[in-house]
C-alpha cells in the first residue's frame, strides 16, 4: 500500500488544477469505477457534475471485479494506458481512501504448450522493445523467485513488477466520494435515460436535464440506454465467474494461460476466476451466482499451481463483462455531446483510472484516444465473444 491520502484530499487537489469545466454541466450514468473517475476528473476541473446509478455506487460489475492491475501489454498504447493507471492507482491510494497492493503479476505456459509458450516468450520480447519491466523465466528461476508457485510444469514465464491489486469497490467508493467532495452531485437510486439533440438525462417521472454533455459508463446496460435513442454500438456482455478462497498467499498474482485461470492474493486467503461464458448475457436477467461445480472445478486448477493453499471455497460469484469486435474498448465521442466507455473485455476496472482522466479530457476539449474511437464500428457488426484474459491480449 502507498500514501497516506484521504478522501478529502483527493478534493483538496482540484486546486492545482485549471478550471477548464467551469460552466459545463455534465451527466455521467454509471457509478462504477470508470463512471466515478469520469466524475471526479470533470468536477475537480470545475465542471458541474451529477453522477447517475440506477442502482448503488458499484453495485455492477465494478463490485465484482478482480481487482488485478498491470501493465503487462506488447501493444504500445495498451501498456501507456496500464502504467497510467498503474501510476495513479498508487497516488490516489492510502490507509484513508483504498489499499492499492504492489504485487508482481506473473503469466506462464506449460510444458506441451508450444503455440502459449511462444507467445509468451515473443510478447516478452515485444515489451522489452517498448520499455515495458517484463522479464522471462524459465522453470527453476520462476520456483526460485517464487517458491508458492509449482514450477515443474511450467514451459516458459514471464514476470512484470509494475502490477498491484486493490479492491475494486473501495477504489470506486472513494473516487465517487471524492467526484463529491469535488463539487460533483451524486444520485443513486436513480434510474435515467438519456436523449440527444440536445443532450439530456430523463428521470422516471419524467422530468428532464439538459446538459452540454452526457457520458454513458453504465458497463452492461450502455447499449441499451444508446439504442433507446438509435445510436448502436459493437458491445456484447458476457458471463465470467470468480471465487474467493482461505488460504495463505502472499504472491504472485498468476496468470495459467493454459490453465485458462488467474489468481491473486486475498485479504480473505486467494482470489481466483475466469469461467468464461463465450455466449451474450442479459445484464437485468443473468445468473449472479456461480455455476454449479464452477467453484470445485477451479479449486482444483488452483491447487495444481499453488500446491500449498488450504482452498476452502469461502464464496462464488458471477458478473459480467463487455466485448466488441476488435478486443479493443469503445470510449469517446459517439456524437455532439454524447460520449461512451465499454467493451474492455474484463480490463475495465484496471484501465479506469488513466481512461477515465483520458474520456474527462476529451469532454473538456482535448483529442480523445484515436484507436478507441467509439465510431470505428457501425454498430451492426456481427462478431464472437472471445476470452478476456489470453494470451492474444497483447497482440
């Protein structure tokens, strides 16, 4: 954990900053951590702000997030993008906001693995290339470095210091909470829609807000709030599943790409996920439970590769994520005064805080980020849900 910042200082440091939202109203619905950061960078550059949620702060998918963070990208824009989080995940944290844990992230291939264990070693290789920490193991060096791990499977690793993790509904909690100390309004249990032309928020009674802008975060539900005014975006939710387990773990977090699983120290002993459904899920009907033999099935993979662990299923869950057909997210300005953040394949929550600064700057003028430019697709593009975590991230 670093700093030891509070809320009210997170406030306090809109004061260093110019007031280049002063006089713009802005409505952001979604109150998940991409949603809180888009309002807590707007406010504290003197924007007005209301943050909507249909529900509570993080009550989707933020809340039920990994909490993972790393930098461990070949593509050159993605690793920018995760070391800006990386970095302001650490200056934001403190014993008063949200615990922000350095932890080495780890991701490996087994022996018999050729096509994984190639990748692994050209995606080091690439990210080396770009400045990115990432250094390859092998086996011994990898049991060495980490003796919780068993290694004698293991074909090739790699390893990248720049990583943490955190809690997700915390680090969402406190962004909100400091959108607020900001000078931004906070609205829960509020459900809106949205119009255009002008842009505008519509509450259940009817009563309407015109705004100079309108920013759709509301994870799952984005699509439908745009469609009910005839904007289409490329984005499908779908299904993954987590669990949390006892045990004493105190590093790596762990990637198994051929174990198709993660890990990552707990407060309450070892998180773990993946459970991937490749199939599109109704975000107001899907399962929150996990699967029946989901839990039992991943311990098991989990106990191959952290022998050590104690493992008693402490609780399971699913929750949902968004894909669109390139694997890269959807975030800018899909018209005049509208503006979107989805389809970050389970790489949302360790993306929000450098993406939320950066949706924040292009709202206030600035130039917004080419490559995920919402309008690249038409909206009608017919595409397969493929894996969030894998390998090919990195492509």
């Amino acid at each position: 954990m670093t700093g030891d910042r509070d809320v009210a200082d997170l406030a306090v440091g809109a004061d260093a900053f110019t007031e280049r939202g002063a006089g713009l109203e802005v409505a952001v619905v979604g109150a998940g951590a991409l949603g809180a950061t888009v309002a807590y960078d707007l406010a504290r550059e003197g924007a007005d702000v209301t943050l909507y949620d249909r529900e509570t702060v993080a009550a989707g998918s933020s809340g039920r997030a990994a909490g993972v963070c790393y930098d461990a990208f070949a593509d050159p824009l993605d690793a920018e993008v995760g070391s800006e989080a990386i970095e302001r995940f650490r200056a934001l944290s403190g014993d008063e906001t949200f615990p922000f844990v350095e932890c080495p992230y780890v991701w490996l291939a087994r022996e018999g693995d050729a096509e994984r264990a190639n990748a692994v070693r050209e995606q080091v290789e690439r990210m080396q290339a770009e400045g990115v920490v990432a250094i390859e193991l092998d086996a011994d060096a990898l049991g060495e470095r980490f003796p919780s791990l068993r290694t004698d499977d293991v074909a090739v690793a790699a390893v990248a210091g720049a990583a943490g993790y955190t809690d997700p509904a915390q680090y969402t909690a406190c962004l909100a909470a400091a959108a607020t100390g900001a000078g931004a309004t906070l609205e829960t249990e509020t459900p809106v829609s949205i119009r255009t032309d002008p842009p505008r928020v519509v509450l259940e009674n009817g009563a309407a807000r015109e705004v100079d802008a309108v920013v759709v975060a509301a994870g799952a539900h984005t699509r439908q709030l745009l469609a009910d005014v005839g904007v289409e975006i490329a984005m499908k939710p779908y299904r993954v599943q987590a669990l949390v387990a006892s045990g004493e773990f105190a590093e790596p977090m762990c990637y198994d790409a051929t174990g198709d699983f993660y890990l990552r120290p707990h407060p309450d002993g070892i998180l773990a996920g993946n459970g991937t459904e490749l199939r599109e899920a109704n975000p107001d009907a899907y399962d929150r439970e996990a699967n029946p033999g989901f839990a039992d099935d991943l311990r098991g993979r989990v106990r191959h590769r952290a022998p050590g662990l104690e493992c008693s299923i402490d609780r399971a869950w699913a929750g949902l994520c968004t894909a669109t057909p390139d694997r890269d997210p959807l975030v800018g300005r899909l018209q005049a005064g509208l503006y979107v953040a989805t389809g970050f394949h389970g790489h949302g929550f360790m993306r929000a805080p450098a993406i939320g600064n950066r949706l924040a700057d292009q709202v206030l003028g600035g130039d917004g980020i080419d490559a995920f430019d919402p309008t690249r697709f038409d909206g009608d593009e017919a595409f397969a849900i493929v894996e969030g975590m894998t390998l090919e991230e990195s492509d």
